[in-house]
C-alpha cells in the first residue's frame, strides 16, 4: 500500500510503501520499499536518533508519570527488547524539555501523589468506547475553578443514562460565526512529536491525547464528557472533549483534528462551542472564561466562544424532539448531584 508524506531518501520521491518490519539490535523499525529506484529504507522520523520514535515517546511518558531514570530506562527494554540506558533517557528529557514542559511542575506533583497521578474510565457511548483519563496532580495545581474540578473528579462515578442518546454534539445543525486566531504553538509541537511514535492512523487520537496528559504542563484530561440540554434545539446534547487545559487562567477546549486545515470551519466550530456551551453549564463558570480550538501538528485555529454568532436549525432536533423528552425524564435522582438540573 502506497504511503504518505513519505520520500525516498535516495531519490526523494514518494513512489513509497511499506514492506513490512525489521527487527534491528534496537528494536523494530517500519521498512520501506521505493519503487522508483528499486531500493529500501527504515523509518527515521527521527533524524540522527538510534533509537526509533516509540522508544523514545515512551521512555518519557514512563518518567513523566513519577518513574526514576532507572526505572525508566529498565521499562523500555523489557517492552521494546532493547539496551537503553538511563543517561539516554536523561538525555532526551533535556532535549525535548522546551516541548515536555510538565518537567516545570513535575517535582510539585510528586510531592503528594508519587506515581499514582492518572486515573481512566472507559464508557461506551454509540457502540464506541471512549477512554476518560484525567491528570489528578495538575487538575489540582492548575484548576483555579473548584466547581470544573469537581466534575471532572467527579466523572470517576459515571454519566447519567441521558449520556447513552445519540445526540452528539457533532450531530448538531447550527451555523456559527466567529473569528479566529491562527498560529502554530505548542499543541502543535507536541501532537508533532507524539505522532511519531503511532504505529497507524487509528492510533493518532490516543496517542496525542496520552502524550500531551501526561507531558504538557496545562492538560489536565482528555475524552471528557459533557451532556447538557439545549433550550434553542429542544434536545439533549453531549459528547465527548478531546483535551481540556487549563491555561493563563483560562479554560481551554482543545479538538485534534489530523489535517486541521481542511475541516469544515462551521462544523467543528459547531462542535467546539456546544461543548463549551455544555461545560459552562455543568460547572457554571460564565462562558467568558472559555477559548475553543481546533489543531494538528502544523496548525493551531483558536476562538472565543463568547464573541460567537450563533443561529440554530431546528430540523433535526424536531425529528427527534419525542424521544429527547423521554431521555430527559429518565435521568435518574441519584445523578443530579453530578449532572446539575436540566
């Protein structure tokens, strides 16, 4: 099968494809084959590295979850049947440190939850399971707004059924107008770097969610839910938020998109300002504080939910307007606690 955004390092053209893996002294590495000039070649995503992307990535991700060196460098070779030592170890976590900047807080967070900093919950939604992870340490250290933190804590416990209908946000028939900021930062560098390390593009998502929670200083979790009724559509809402920071005192909705440039602006704008809409009214913190964004490795498009124009169609929601109501009656007592009132 053909690749992309692959070149030929002999004759740089990108008449490549896979031909299966080879297992090196240090470790497995993709090889390819280029039908041009007939010659082959391994992955080097990372130039001037002996060691491959999955390595590395991971050999960060064990450290930056509260492990010594040591302990590090002794993970990656039993799952990667290696021989890194912990001097290379400390020798990336200095080199990808500017991107990494957990490193600033890393110390503070040990203090009080040595290696017991990640928490996960998967729950099913539309036959999909998604997998809830939340950062304990930094939503403590970072969350400046107790009721977000509480519902994200508080997640732990579950979503009410209201949560099993199939009214995603992305289903969601609104036009929105809004102004943008576009620029390349650090979300970028990060997703740039962690996808280096995914093994396939089914992979892609996970993989950026995982390495920005655990490495970057204002994630603080990822695959939040949220689910709230909207008055102007008469039907529930809810889905899931990709990444959620916190960041200069503001609360950040963070969605990755492979190919960012080329999605349908008012689609995922749609989507981004129903889940911030959903999050300021389950924690009640006013819309203001909020900033939507939509990003992958080489762009980064940013708005302010509470400067956008937004009209909404009431076609869809009047097909699905009977059976709304019947989910909204059954959310159960016991979850009000959690889901505020609807």
């Amino acid at each position: 099968m053909k690749t992309e955004n692959v070149l030929c390092p002999k004759c740089g053209k990108g008449n490549v494809i896979k031909k299966g893996r080879r297992k090196t002294k240090f470790g497995f590495r993709q090889f390819y084959y280029c039908k041009d000039c007939e010659s082959g070649f391994t992955d080097s995503k990372l130039p001037n590295k002996t060691y491959g992307p999955g390595v590395i990535v991971n050999a960060i991700n064990f450290y930056n979850l509260g492990n010594t060196l040591e302990e590090s460098a002794k993970h990656i070779n039993r799952r990667f049947k290696v021989k890194v030592s912990k001097s290379s170890v400390h020798s990336w976590l200095n080199e990808f440190m500017d991107i990494c900047t957990y490193h600033i807080i890393r110390d503070e967070v040990l203090t009080t939850y040595s290696k017991d900093v990640l928490v996960s919950k998967t729950y099913e939604h539309n036959g999909l399971n998604y997998n809830f992870k939340y950062h304990r340490g930094k939503t403590d250290i970072l969350c400046k707004y107790p009721s977000l933190a509480e519902y994200v804590k508080g997640l732990e416990r579950g979503c009410p059924e209201f949560f099993e209908n199939d009214n995603r946000c992305s289903q969601r028939k609104i036009t929105i107008s809004f102004k943008k900021s576009d620029r390349y930062n650090l979300a970028c560098m990060l997703a740039g770097f962690a996808l280096k390390s995914a093994r396939s593009n089914k992979e892609r998502h996970s993989v950026v969610e995982t390495f920005m929670l655990i490495n970057d200083s204002s994630t603080i979790a990822c695959e939040v839910p949220v689910w709230f009724w909207e008055k102007n559509l008469d039907v529930g809402i809810c889905g899931h938020i990709d990444i959620l920071q916190i960041r200069n005192g503001k609360i950040y909705i963070l969605d990755f998109k492979p190919d960012a440039i080329r999605e349908n602006e008012n689609k995922v704008a749609s989507q981004l300002y129903l889940y911030a809409s959903g999050l300021s009214f389950r924690t009640g913190i006013p819309l203001i504080n909020f900033r939507c964004a939509w990003f992958d490795e080489y762009n980064y498009f940013e708005f302010s939910p509470i400067d956008a124009k937004v009209s909404y169609s009431l076609e869809k929601a009047a097909k699905s307007s009977e059976s709304c109501v019947q989910t909204r009656q059954r959310i159960p007592e016991e979850n009000q606690g959690l889901t505020g009132k609807v």
